[in-house]
C-alpha cells in the first residue's frame, strides 16, 4: 500500500498540479488530526503553523484530498461538511447526537450483512452505502434529566 503522501503526489500529477508548500502542510496536519474536521476547522489548526494559508486554500486542498480518495466528505445534517481519513481506513457508519453534534464512527458486521443481504433481495449489488444514525447521546440526555 502506497504511503498518503505518494498517493497525493500522484493524484496532484496527474491533474498537472504541483505539490506546494501549502498543500503539504494542510496533508500533513489532516493526517495526523483525528476525527470529522471541516474545513474551517482545519483552517484554524494550519493558521497556528503558517499565518499566510488562507481559508480557501484548505477548503481548495481537502476537495483535492478527497478526489485523489485519501478524505471522504461526510455529512451529518447540520450544514457542514466534515471531512475523515478514508485512505487505509476501513468502511464505518456513523452515530451522531442531534443536540451536542458528538459523530462516533461504528462498525457492527450483522449490520452490514443485512446491507448486503436487503440489496441483493432487491436485485442490487452495493458498490457503496453510508449510514447515519441520529439520537442523543448519553451526556445531553443526562443534561436533559433522561436516562
């Protein structure tokens, strides 16, 4: 398996771009953060390292990451676009809090069998599926007197 960096590299050769200054900086930080980061987000963690990236540059440069297949944009129904490591990382789902807006990503493999099962029943075969499930989580239903 390619390391991120060559995958990237390659991606941006191919579209004719270069690998700038920028691009690897803003490559480097989403790698190493954790988690479901928009762009603004991001932003502000490259700002404390080179003051002179701007905003449309990371918001440029996660699009070009999630093309070349190392980011994948999710969206959890509040209007933002979250962006993840999807390069080497294996499918999930994810449970997201509707109040305090807290995304964990799941895997439970009777879930996915029923997936793959309801499709092929229908005369389907998947070449992707994405799940979200919506609730409250434990802290906010404590905050709201709920169990």
């Amino acid at each position: 398996m390619k390391e991120p960096l060559e995958v990237f590299s390659d991606y941006l050769s191919r579209k004719n771009l270069k690998m700038t200054p920028q691009r690897r900086l803003i490559l480097d930080i989403f790698l190493r953060e954790k988690g479901h980061l928009a762009s603004e987000d991001l932003y502000t963690i490259v700002k404390r390292f080179d003051k002179s990236i701007g905003q449309a540059t990371v918001y440029r440069t996660l699009k070009l990451l999630s093309e070349s297949g190392l980011a994948k944009e999710v969206k959890f129904g509040d209007g933002v676009t979250r962006y993840e490591q999807k390069y080497g990382n294996s499918h999930h789902d994810h449970i997201i809090c509707e109040e305090c807006g807290k995304a964990l990503s799941v895997v439970d493999e009777k879930i996915e069998e029923l997936q793959e099962r309801l499709a092929e029943e229908h005369g389907f075969v998947l070449t992707g599926h994405e799940m979200y499930l919506y609730g409250l989580c434990a802290d906010c239903r404590r905050k709201k007197g709920g169990h």
